[in-house]
C-alpha cells in the first residue's frame, strides 16, 4: 500500500453505475468521486506544527475530476493528489 507524505491523499476512483434499458453509457473521464485509502500526516506550518487533515481512510470525497497523478496499483487505478484537491467530503 502506498504511504503518503506531508498533506498528499490516496484515492480510488469509484464509478457511479449508469444504466439503461436500452444503451450502455461509457465514461471515460476520470470520476470525480472517489474512497481515501490513506492520508499523510499534513504539512508543516511555519511554526513547526502539522495541519489536520480532514479525511480519513474510508472517507467518500468529491475531487476535481483530473486532480492528481493516477497511477496503477495491484491491478486497481489510484490517484495520488493534494488535500487542497479534495472540494467535500460526502
């Protein structure tokens, strides 16, 4: 598992299901929901303390929908991206 750094998250994408009775939809943009595998422990502020961070693992979150670096890992795709990327928790 991948160990994040100063205020990086881990995300998996997660693909809402489109269905119909009809026609199958394919997306091929990048989600912009995704489930935080890890966090790192925030960055250093200028008086030597770390900033919280918000989420934690197994937190549903809406991101921007190319925010990050993907990257594939154990056959699944993960982004790694900012905490400052990260728009709400859902």
């Amino acid at each position: 598992m991948l160990k994040p750094i100063a205020d990086n998250v881990v995300v998996t994408d997660e693909r809402p299901a489109k269905t119909s009775n009809t026609i199958a939809v394919i997306d091929s943009r990048p989600s912009n929901q995704a489930t935080v595998l890890a966090v790192g422990k925030g960055r250093v502020l200028g008086n030597g303390r770390r900033a919280p961070m918000f989420v934690k693992p197994g937190d549903r979150v809406l991101l921007g929908r190319y925010a990050g670096y993907r990257y594939e890992l154990d056959d699944k795709t993960v982004r790694i991206l900012s905490i400052n990327d990260v728009q709400a928790i859902l």
